[in-house]
C-alpha cells in the first residue's frame, strides 16, 4: 500500500502556541512574548525540519482558545490568540527546504473555494510541501462571527439531537474537502502554455468548471490557482469515533486517532480500513497516525515532575483526548514501535512545552529511532505526498480520465 519501508514509522508534531499544556508559556522556554511574531514559528519549523520529521501541523480556530468545550471563557492566565495557520505556513514555507506544513482550516463557516486557493498556494510556494488538516466547530460563539447561520446548542454529546448535530457538520466537511479537490483538479497539469511567441499563456480547453451541486455547497469553478505541485495536497484530519472516522475513511489522506493503547489502537485501524472499505477507498492508501502528548526528558521522574509541576501553575491536572506520555525518549521509543505493531503507520506528536519537548523529539526520539532503524537518517523526497509514500494523482478531468468523470469537469472552452 505504501513505497517506504514497513517497517519505517512516521512522525509530525503538533504545533499549538507555546504548547499543549496550558501553563506551557510560563516556562522560561516558552518564549511568550514572541508568539505571535514570524521567527517564533520559524524556529519551531525549522527545528521541527531539523529532526527529518515527515511535516508539522499547527492549530487553529475561528474563535479565541477556551477550557470551557463550547464556550468562551474570561481567563487571564492561559494563552488566547492566534495567528492564522495558513498565513503562518506560507511565511515558513520559503525558509525551510523538505519539511511538510499542514495547516488547520476550519470547514464550518470557510468557503471550500477559499481555501482551495490558499493551499493551493502553500504548494506553490512549498513547491510541494502542503496539507490542511480539516476541522469542524459547533461552537455557537463562533457562528456568530460570521452571521450566516446559527449551530444548535450541544447540551449532551450523547442525545440523538447531538449526534444530528454532529453528523451534519462532518457531512458538510466531507463536502468541502470534495469541493477542495475538484478545485485543485480543475486547472491540468499542463493547461498553462506561457508561449510569448505565439501570445497563448493557457490553454482554455484545459480548465473545467467543476459544477459541484451537493447540499452544503454549490459551487462552479474552476479555481483561479493553477493545479498544485503535488497535485493534489494532503488532506488530513483528527477522529474519534464513527462519524469522524467515516470523514476519514471518505476524504483523507492521513487520519489522526487517539488511542490509549495497543489493544485500542488495533481496534481503531480495523474501524477505520472497516470504513475506507464502505467508502469504496479499499485499495487506496490511507495513513493512521496515533496522537500523544509528550513531556520528554532524560530521567522519567524529571519528565513526571515537569508535568506536575505544570498543573500546579495551571491550578488543576492537564487531561487530553490524546494518551498523555511523560518519561525519555527511549521509553517513548518503545511505546510508538509497540503502537505502530498495532498498525499504526505514524505518530503525531503534541509538546507540552514547545521549546522544551519540540528539540526533545529531535535530538532525542529521533537517533533513537534511527539506531533502532526505525526512522529516515535523511530526507528521500521532495514532496510531502513523496515523503509519505503517497503516488501523486492523475488528474480527474484530463483525456485519459474522461470515462470516469464524476458530475462536472465542464472545460471552460466548451462554455465560451
């Protein structure tokens, strides 16, 4: 299913400010004051690109961080800002060489035609190194930024009312990633002639409108974006139970799962290929990467204290989605080989503390892997979907795949 060796894992890291602990920035590396400047996260990129990890994502939302799952909240001592992932990734792109950037979008309330165009742009100027991590809000605060819709209020995740709810939101992101799609197809490859000669720069014939009638979206086409370099980037997203994992199976490239052991882990893939296979993707290859948070040091009771001691600044114990590991990087070693036995085929990684556990991971996770020949000793692509084994895709609508056009690929030329 996949080119690089079997017995190879992969690694990202997840970037979110100065950490995934909140009380992350109150350490004297966290460098707080910095956060919301380009070099802080080019530092982090670059050193992310140091430890030959296969890309980072970096978190994002359409409406300030909050502990509270719905709501905003009035704290004053946890970080609250951002800047926008994809702005961040297109600064970055130019000042690093082979690490992939993976930028969260928010499907909910964002035009599939707007964000077709950034990522393809962070291609562009990656020159292949873009993903998105889709993602969708019920946050009701957040709809009311935008003013177009209200999300019914969740009071139980468990009620039929909630599961409808949620449903909806991951139909709709499925929409949007097929809207995405079809955009980056929507220009072929070779559809730009730039002959100055002649006086032809494209060739109309080789633009489609996509003409996407769905129940979210309707959506025409084509992109004003040339077709991407990798033609089409990685499309990912975090799942934790049926219906995200059904997203997952559906449109994605590389889904992220939370589980908190082995037994669990193999349970979660076999969902997931169970999945793919209803969504007619059997024979497509689909990445399943585990999710941990990680506090790593040299001396386990180090790492253990470094979280204790981090709770008690945040006035109560950090719990997450995610298996929350605290120990040394040859521990943390011995848990991704047993979890990638479980078939797992990668690993996101959070660092509680950016500056602290981000070089943790590559200076320490990262020889030990390789001395266990586990993990790349150099970069063998130039593309993220190379990096991941992943083929790089016809286009749907060019001549050799005519006969399986789905609804739309209208060229442009054929409507003039």
């Amino acid at each position: 299913m996949f080119s690089t060796p079997p017995t190879h894992l992969h690694l990202a890291v997840a970037l979110d400010g100065t950490g995934w602990h909140p009380a992350s920035w109150r350490e004297p590396v966290a460098r707080p004051r910095d956060l919301f400047t380009a070099a802080y996260w080019t530092d982090l990129v670059t050193e992310a690109e140091r430890g030959l990890l296969d890309f980072v994502t970096v978190e994002d939302g359409l409406g300030p961080q909050s502990s509270r799952f719905l709501d905003p909240d009035d704290r004053t001592d946890q970080v609250r800002g951002r800047l926008d992932a994809v702005l961040i990734a297109s600064r970055v792109a130019p000042l690093t060489r082979h690490i992939g950037l993976v930028p969260t979008v928010v499907a909910t309330h964002t035009e599939p035609f707007h964000i077709s165009k950034a990522i393809a742009t962070l291609d562009h100027v990656s020159t292949g190194r873009a993903g998105l991590r889709v993602q969708i809000t019920a946050r009701p605060n957040e709809a009311a930024h935008f003013g177009r819709r209200t999300v019914p209020r969740i009071d139980a995740y468990d009620s039929p009312a909630a599961r409808q709810v949620v449903t909806d939101l991951f139909d709709e992101a499925a929409d949007h990633v097929e809207v995405v799609r079809r955009l980056w197809d929507s220009w072929e490859d070779d559809a730009e002639i730039r002959d100055a000669a002649t006086g032809r720069f494209i060739d109309r014939d080789k633009l489609h409108h996509i003409d996407f009638e769905g129940r979210h979206f309707s959506v025409k086409g084509p992109s004003i974006a040339p077709r991407p370099p990798q033609g089409q980037p990685l499309v990912t997203a975090l799942a934790h139970d049926t219906v995200p994992y059904r997203l997952v199976a559906r449109a994605a490239d590389v889904g992220y799962v939370t589980p908190h052991d082995a037994d669990e882990a193999r349970a979660v893939v076999a969902r997931i290929r169970a999945e793919q296979h209803a969504a007619g993707r059997a024979g497509e290859p689909l990445h399943v990467f585990g999710d941990l948070v990680v506090f790593l040091d040299e001396d386990p009771a180090t790492a253990r204290g470094r979280r204790e001691r981090l709770d008690a600044l945040a006035g109560q114990p950090y719990t997450s989605d995610a298996l929350i590991f605290a120990g040394t990087p040859t521990q943390l070693a011995d848990l991704l080989q047993e979890l990638h036995g479980a078939g797992l085929t990668g690993f996101r990684l959070r660092p509680a503390v950016a500056g602290h556990d981000l070089p943790a991971i590559t200076r320490g996770l990262v020889p030990e892997l390789q001395r266990r020949d586990v993990f790349r000793r150099a970069y063998e692509a130039d593309t993220l979907r190379g990096l991941l084994g992943l083929a790089r895709p016809a286009n749907r609508y060019s001549p050799e795949h005519s006969t399986s056009l789905e609804p739309g690929g209208t060229p442009i030329a054929a409507t003039a």
